[in-house]
C-alpha cells in the first residue's frame, strides 16, 4: 500500500479535526451518489432528477454513469486527504466551496429548469455552501502551532 500512499502528513494539520472530520463525511457524500448515477438502472436521471427518459435514454443514462464515476473517485480522493493527509483540508475544503458555488449557480441561475423541479443535489450545494465555509474557516482558525496542546 505504501507505493501507492506516501507517508501521512496528519501530524503537519493545525486546524480544527471537525473540519477533518467534515471533510471525511464530505468525501462519504460524493461516493453515495456516485454509486447512485453508476449502478441503479437509470443511474437516477428518472427516478431521482425526474428527467424524461423518452428522448435519448442511453445517451443521459451514460451521461449520470460518467457524473457517478468521477464522483466515485473525487469521494474516495476526498477521504483519503480527511484521514491520512491532513495538511491538505483546507484546499480541499476551498475546492468544495468553489465548486458548490459553481454547481449552485448553474443550477439556480444559470440553468434553472424549465419545469422547476431540482434533483437533491441542487438542494444539496445550497446546504453544503455555508456548511463548508465555516468548516474552511476551523482549518484556517487554528492553523497555528500552540505551545503543549494536541490539535488533533
């Protein structure tokens, strides 16, 4: 396993281990779904989005298998940073918040749907956005060494 994983930087974090810990369970929410898009049958663009599967079928259900893959293998990175690479929450916690930010404007601005229903994950950015911003800000809060105490 060490070829693929060098050796842990958890003893270099500073920050809060909530925003670890957040950031694991973060990690959790990307490979769910994931699953989701890459197993059920319609990889939930029909039963979960509510997209008409008339037109096109395969080419969305390809398209919600694609989103489930990355989403699978961004989750499984992500868990990987929270538990053995710690040093590198706070990155990961800003590339959360930008891309929340950016998958909540498309979804509410840019590209609200026509029909007006929003699939969870839409709902899920707009949740996630304030959540990650407090987490970022606990692994910036303490990032600081402190004289005799464990930070982790």
């Amino acid at each position: 396993m060490s070829a693929f994983l060098p050796p842990s930087t958890n003893e270099q974090y500073r920050g809060s281990r909530f925003a670890a810990w957040f950031l694991a369970l973060y990690g959790l929410g990307w490979i769910i779904p994931g699953m989701i898009h890459s197993f059920l049958p319609d990889g939930g663009a029909g039963v979960i989005a509510g997209l008409d599967l008339s037109h096109n079928r395969n080419m969305i259900i390809g398209m919600f298998a694609w989103a489930g893959a990355t989403q699978i293998a961004h989750g499984i990175v992500t868990l990987i940073i929270a538990l053995r690479y710690r040093a590198l929450v706070p990155l990961f916690l800003l590339v959360g918040l930008v891309e929340r930010a950016l998958l909540g404007w498309s979804a509410w601005v840019r590209n609200d749907p026509p029909s007006g229903h929003h699939p969870p994950e839409h709902y899920g950015s707009l949740i996630l956005l304030p959540l990650i911003m407090i987490f970022l800000w606990l692994a910036l809060e303490r990032s600081h060494p402190t004289k005799g105490g464990d930070q982790h």
